[in-house]
C-alpha cells in the first residue's frame, strides 16, 4: 500500500516574511526583482504572500553561502 504524504502549503504575509527573514521591505523587493528571492504568490486582487518552504530554503541558502566565505 504507498501512503501518501500530505504536504501543508503555509503562506507568509509580508510583516511576517520580514521578521523571519531580517531583511528589510526594499531589500527584498530588490532581490526578488534580480531573481534572488522566491516571487509572492497571488492570493487576491490585492493581497500576496509567500511560500513558507521557499523562504526558508532561501534563508538556509543564505546561512549556507555565508559559512563558506
């Protein structure tokens, strides 16, 4: 019998990307206008977040890119 994983999609808002991130609004705008950091997701006519998974694994890149140096 193959059980199938349930993955829970988490959206972050934006105060809340912030806080986890340490980075500032404009900052982060940058980044993802380079492609550095994962775009929001549309939830809304005027309302976005971000995928709780893709933040993170961009934070672990980032710990990971500032060990090596």
């Amino acid at each position: 019998m193959v059980q199938e994983l349930k993955v829970t999609l988490v959206i972050l808002r934006l105060k809340q990307v912030l806080a986890r991130t340490g980075i500032s609004r404009s900052f982060m705008y940058q980044k993802m206008a380079e492609g550095l950091f994962p775009p929001p997701v549309r939830l809304g006519a005027r309302a976005v977040g971000w995928v709780e998974s893709e933040v993170e694994a961009w934070l672990a890149a980032q710990v990971k890119k500032s060990r090596r140096a």
